[in-house]
C-alpha cells in the first residue's frame, strides 16, 4: 500500500516536467526524438528508481534520523546539570559530531549532486574528479549545518551568520580560479534536495524544543540556508587547492601538460 | 550484457555513496546512544529499507545518463537551431515553475511557515488564512524559480559573468533584509534551499551545459552551470519583496 502511493506520488512530482519537455518537443520543436526507446527506458528507470530511493528513505532513513536527533537531543542523554544551572554550549558536543557526520555522509549519497557531478568530470575533460567534488561539497554542508545547530543552541540571528557566509563566498570568488565559479554557485543548492533535508529538520526541531527558551517553529529554520552556502566556500577552496598544486608541478617539467592543463593554466593566467 | 555491466558498476558505487551513511548511523546506536531500537523499527525493515535505497539509486542514476541528460542536452541543442530565444525563455520559465510548483518539500515548508506566520500576529490567526498564506508562498517561490532559470539562459546567452550576478542577488538579499518582517527572514533563505528538486537538478543542469555547448563563443564549464544558483537566490529576493510589500495583500485579502 505504501509502495503504490510512493510510486504515485513521485510520478505526480515527474509527470509536470515530463509533460514540459514532451509538449516542447513535440508542438515547438517538431522534430522526433534520437533513440526514443533508449529515453522512455531511461525516464522510465528514473521514476521507478526514484521511487525506491524514497521508499527506501522513509523506511529506514528518516526515521532513524529522526529518532537519533530526538535521543541526543533529550536532556536523559545530554550530562547532568544542577537544578536551575543554565547548560553550556560545549554540553551538545554529541550533536555537533553527529551534524557534522551525518550532514557529509547523506551528501555522498545525494542523487542530484552525483548527477552534477558526473556532468562537471564530463566537460571538465577530467580536470575535475567527480569523486573529490562531492567530498569537497560534504564537507562544506557538513560545516554549515554544524554551525547552524551551534546557533540554534547559543540562540545567535541567523542574520549574522549568512551576512558572514556571504562575505566569505564573496572574497573567495575573487581568489578562486574562473572556471570554477559557476560550478561551485551550483553545488550550493543541489545539497538540499532529498536525503539531507528531512534529517537536518529534524535535528533543528528537536534542538529547538529541547533547549529552553527557543521557539521550534522560529529557531528549525535557518539551517537549509547555512548548509545551501559553505559548499560554495569548500568547492572554491577544492580548486584552489588543485591550482596551487597544478602551478607548482609545471615548474619540475614545463613541457609536459596535457591539453587540458594547459586550458586550466590559461583560465588562472587570465585572472 | 553491456547494460547489465554498466549496472552492476553503478551498483558498486552506489553501495559505496551509502556506506558512510550506515557507518555514521551504526557507530552512533551502538557507541554513543547505547538504547535499543523502538518497536516500531524492526532491524529487517531497516535492512529492506536501505536495500530499496540502494536499488532506486542505482537505477535513478543510470536512468539519468540513460534519458534525462541526453534529451536534456539535444533539446537545448534543438532550441538554438531553432533560433527561436522566444520559445527557449518560454521553455525554460515552464521549467522552473512546473518542476517547483508541485515540489514536496516546498509544500512542507509552506505549511509550516503559515504556522509562524499566523502566530507571530502578521496574518490573522485562522486556518483559512494560514492556507492562503502557504498556497501564495508556493506560487510566488515557483514563479521566482520560473524567472530564475529564465534570467540563467539569457546569462548563457549574452555570456554574462555569473559571479557579479549572484554577488548583486546577494547585495539585494542582503538589503531587503533589513526591510523584511523578521518572522519571515529565515523562511526566505530557507526556500532558497528547497526549490531544487531531485529531478530538477539533473535537468536544468543538462539544458545549461547543452546550450553552452551549442552556442558559438561559449564554455560550457564556465556558462553552463550556474542555473541552480539562481534558482537559489531568486527564491529568497522574491520571498522577501512579498514579505515587504505584499503581507499586507494577503492579510486584507482573508479578512
């Protein structure tokens, strides 16, 4: 029973985008589509695909999400406090590591930053491994939803914190190879979409009603947006990195760059 | 045989993608939290669970490089043969709205901030109006999709540099802040995050790097990506312009 609604609902969540392209295909461009049959499968693997990856989430994943939040979270776990004492910040460190670790372990997962990976090593000529981009990605959304439970535990705007998120991205994109920007603003919101965001609500939510004084309704929100930016500051920090090692090599055996070195060299010089 | 291969490869790795996930969650049952599971999780469905993960995974993938990118790609290829800019702002505004309109997690957070909304005093306190409140919030974070890929395909275009762009909807951002009800700032950035659908992502990504690669004088590396990161801030300028100006609407509107 709770497989057919799955199936239904994400063909519901498909069938717009289909009936967009087909109808665009169709009535504006007129011309058959290449290997159709190879298509419909593909379209066909994605939607049954799509539908056990959230079956599958909602049976095993979210709720043992939601359920670990809750229990590290609960004040039976947290360490004992006297009668009335105000609880330190460093008493959550249990949610910090599990922020951190979860928030870059349900990225590597993530379908639509698989997808924009495999397409960023395609064009990239190899340049970019697909591989190393997610790791880059993981660990800045994993940074960004550590810092948004940290603000929820100290109560801090979240104003701040995105003003902050903001000018980092801003002085990166000014240090950082030109080839990367657009990549990088991408990889910003592709985290967010289906693995990441139910859990991380969750450990908001039970953060906010756990701790005195905050609202669950005011204080969950905020961390989708902290965790839409540090990838951006880590995918920029990825390439950095790669061209700094890239210009020292270059030094040892000028002549010897491949083609698509030589491009990557042409962007950094152009800066 | 050639597809059963390719499979089997992607099964690997999807293995692999899920792996540090049931690490990260075994370590912390079995050495940090030390409770036994609820009743209402049995080990099995947890196994059958992540099984079903893996399986829709590996399937979703190849289904992508199978169908969606390809398709994606000749369409947008298709387009600039065409030459018609019309029917491709047309095109990609259907995109960005139809894919974002219906999204799940968009409804959820709506439902959600007409909750906040309504009891912070902002719109009256009924249900009525709450529901109002989330459908005009669904619609004005779809439009502002729509418009999102739209302004990315005439970036493509014109071959725009992406980061002032995004620099400026920061700036923008930034400064309606200040201006905004605060109940609805964190709402705002919010739905910046949860506009990008799984299938969304794929899609406009393809449609990008196509056209990018179709047009004369264009990298696809450097012009075609970017779209998502509009379809990320856009959300959050046009969320605060309606909750600058058009709160008002709506409170009048239900009362």
């Amino acid at each position: 029973m709770n497989m057919l609604t799955t199936f239904w609902d994400t063909l519901r969540d498909i069938f717009p985008i289909v009936a967009i392209i087909f109808g665009f295909q169709y009535l504006v461009i007129r011309k058959p589509i290449k290997h159709f049959l190879k298509v419909a499968i593909g379209f066909l693997m994605v939607w049954v695909g799509l539908s056990f990856f959230l079956l599958g989430l909602e049976q095993a994943l979210f709720p043992m999400g939601e359920l670990m939040a809750s229990q590290l979270t609960s004040p039976d776990f947290l360490p004992a406090i006297t009668e009335g004492a105000h609880r330190h910040w460093s008493d959550y460190y249990w949610v910090y590591i599990f922020a951190f670790t979860i928030g870059a372990s349900t990225t590597i997962a993530e379908p639509s930053l698989i997808a924009v990976s495999i397409k960023a090593g395609e064009i990239s000529g190899g340049t970019i491994n697909p591989f190393t981009l997610r790791l880059a990605v993981a660990l800045g959304m994993a940074f960004g939803i550590t810092l948004g439970a940290w603000r929820i535990v100290m109560g801090l705007p979240l104003q701040w914190f995105v003003l902050g998120a903001y000018c980092l991205v801003i002085v990166q994109t000014l240090r950082s190879p030109k080839s990367i920007i657009p990549l990088a603003f991408d990889s910003g919101g592709v985290t967010t979409s289906t693995i990441t965001v139910p859990i991380i609500a969750a450990l908001g939510l039970g953060l906010a009603s756990s701790i005195p004084g905050r609202s669950a309704l005011m204080d969950g929100f905020g961390m989708i947006a902290l965790a839409c930016l540090f990838p951006i500051i880590t995918v920029m920090g990825y390439a950095q990195i790669a061209q700094w090692r890239s210009n020292r090599k270059p030094q040892k055996e000028p002549f010897l760059g491949t083609s698509a070195t030589k491009s990557h060299q042409g962007d950094t010089n152009a800066l | 045989m050639n597809v059963i291969h390719s499979l089997a490869l992607q099964l690997k790795n999807s293995l692999r993608d899920l792996l540090p996930v049931v690490l990260v969650i075994g370590f912390f049952q079995i050495i940090v939290i030390r409770q036994p599971l609820p009743d209402t999780l049995a080990l099995l469905d947890l196994a059958l669970g992540l099984l079903f993960v893996v399986i829709g995974l590996t399937l979703f993938i190849k289904g992508l490089e199978l169908g969606l990118f390809p398709l994606g790609e000749s369409l947008a290829r298709a387009f600039v043969q065409k030459g018609s800019v019309t029917w491709l702002l047309l095109f990609a505004f259907a995109l960005g709205f139809g894919s974002t309109v219906a999204e799940p997690a968009l409804i959820a957070v709506a439902a959600r901030a007409g909750v906040v909304v309504s009891e912070s005093g902002l719109i009256e306190n009924s249900s009525l109006a709450q529901t109002s409140f989330a459908f005009t919030l669904r619609m004005i974070v779809a439009l502002s999709v729509g418009t999102a890929v739209v302004v990315g395909v005439l970036r493509i275009f014109k071959g725009w540099p992406l980061h002032l762009m995004i620099i400026g909807g920061y700036v923008i951002v930034l400064l309606l802040t200040l201006l905004a009800p605060a109940e609805l700032v964190g709402i705002a950035y919010d739905s910046g995050g949860v506009t990008t659908s799984t299938i969304t992502v794929p899609l406009v990504t393809a449609l990008g790097v196509g056209l990018a690669s179709a047009i004369k004088g264009r990298n696809p590396m450097l012009d075609g990506f970017g779209l998502i990161a509009f379809a990320s801030v856009m959300p959050i300028i046009f969320v605060l312009l309606f909750g600058i100006f058009g709160l008002g609407l709506v409170a009048e509107g239900t009362s």
